[in-house]
C-alpha cells in the first residue's frame, strides 16, 4: 500500500511517464492564472503524499525520479517555446524533490519552501513570457533576436529568472542540489553522477534558451522595454529568493 502511494506521488512530483499528466494538462489550460496556481500546487500535493507515508523511499523511486529529470531535461534542449520550455524544466526540477526527501531527511515545512524555491522562478518565466508575447505576439527562441540590446530590462530578467531555474548558486534549487551532492556523493556514485548530469542538462538547456532569445542584432526588433516600476517588482521576488537559498544551504545539511 506504501509503494502504491508513492506511485501517486509520482503524478504530481513527476515520474516518467506519469509526469506526462502535468504536462498535457498544463498545455489544455491557456489562462496563465490557472498555469501559475498549477505550478505552484501540483508539487506540494506530490509532497504531502510522500511524507504521508512515512517509509524511506526505496532507491529505484531515486533513480527512476533522476532518469525523469535527465529526459526531460533533454527535451528541453530542443524546445523554442518558452512557456513549454518552462513546463518541462519544472518538470525536471521537481523530479529531484524525490532525492531531496530521500537523502537530506528534511522536515515537510523545509520540503515546501524547497518546491516553492524551484516552482516561482518558473513563474516568474512564465510572467516573462506574457511580456514578450504582448510584444511580439508569441515567445519562440530564434523568432527574434537581439532583444538584450533592445530590451535590456526584461532580458537582464529573464537571464536572472532561468539561472534560478536551472540551480545556479544563490537560489533556493542550488542550495538544496548541492545539499543531496554531498549527502550521497560518499554512498552512491551512481546517483551523484546521475545528479550532475541532470544538472550540467539544465545548465545547457538553459544558455540556448537564452542564445535563442537574446543574442544577436536588434535591427528588427522594435518594441517598448519594460517599465522600470514593473522590473523591480522581480528584482523584489528574485531577492526574496537569493534570501531564502541562502538560509536553505544550511537549513537542508
């Protein structure tokens, strides 16, 4: 009965190919409140099951959680939307909350602010994403280009919002990762190499998101950039993040 539930969990903290449930039904919503409160709900439902049941999850649950981050970390490599980039990579993220209830021992509390640490930057993404398409109309890499040199306000964002998506240093992701490296990095090669190739995917799926949007030259792009009133309404949410993947690199150990 255990492992059942862990099956279930398996919905919202995804496990290929039950992960194909969140992403099907993020696609079918097209109101972005309604993907934002999805985003920010369907992993702590995933939590409240897997600490509900109270036994240690078996390792192949582990495993199984690391080969979902690195497929879907794969597939992002090759997405050119952005908000279908973001899906994914949620999707790849929180496939690692498995390691970090099986192998850091942490409280269901830490275990929130952990999802929540990876599920805001996405949003976030998400919001970033609107403001493109009211600009031009649809967030494709490769659909323009130059937009760091036009838009240098909402690209300094969107660099910093994917950087805390992918688990760079400072954000709450970074702070918990690193964490489960060095919890199993003497007990199981296997899966801290799992882990680092879950992580170096993201880092690469990360710089061609931002190549296919930023680089290149603005000559086609015109288009207001974002008000600074409204830029550092990010910075605000961004700081509050760095803030907590700081207190988080030790509250995890």
């Amino acid at each position: 009965m255990s492992e059942i539930l862990l099956i279930v969990a398996g919905l919202f903290l995804p496990l290929f190919p039950l992960s194909m449930v969140f992403n099907g039904l993020f696609n079918r919503l097209g109101n972005r409140s309604l993907r934002i409160a999805l985003l920010l709900v369907w992993p702590q439902i995933g939590l409240a099951i897997a600490y509900s049941v109270g036994i240690e999850i078996p390792i192949w649950i582990i495993c199984w959680a690391l080969l979902t981050a690195i497929l879907y970390g794969f597939r992002a490599l090759v997405l050119r939307e952005v908000s279908l980039w973001a899906s994914f990579m949620a999707t790849s993220v929180w496939a690692v909350l498995w390691l970090a209830i099986g192998v850091n021992d942490a409280s269901l509390s830490e275990l929130v602010f952990f999802a929540l640490g990876i599920s805001v930057p996405v949003v976030l993404l998400l919001l970033l994403s609107g403001e493109l398409e009211t600009r031009f109309g649809a967030a494709y890499t490769g659909l323009y280009n130059g937009l760091a040199q036009a838009l240098p306000r909402l690209c300094w964002l969107i660099v910093v919002v994917v950087l805390a998506i992918i688990a760079t240093p400072l954000f709450p992701a970074f702070s918990a990762l690193m964490t489960a490296m060095l919890n199993i990095a003497d007990d199981s090669f296997v899966l801290a190499l799992m882990l680092a190739v879950a992580w170096f995917i993201w880092g690469w799926a990360g710089a061609r998101l931002i190549q296919g949007l930023l680089i290149g030259s603005d000559s086609k792009v015109s288009a207001a950039d974002m008000s600074a009133g409204r830029a550092w309404s990010y910075v605000a949410v961004l700081a509050v993040l760095i803030i907590s993947g700081v207190s988080m690199l030790g509250g995890l150990a």
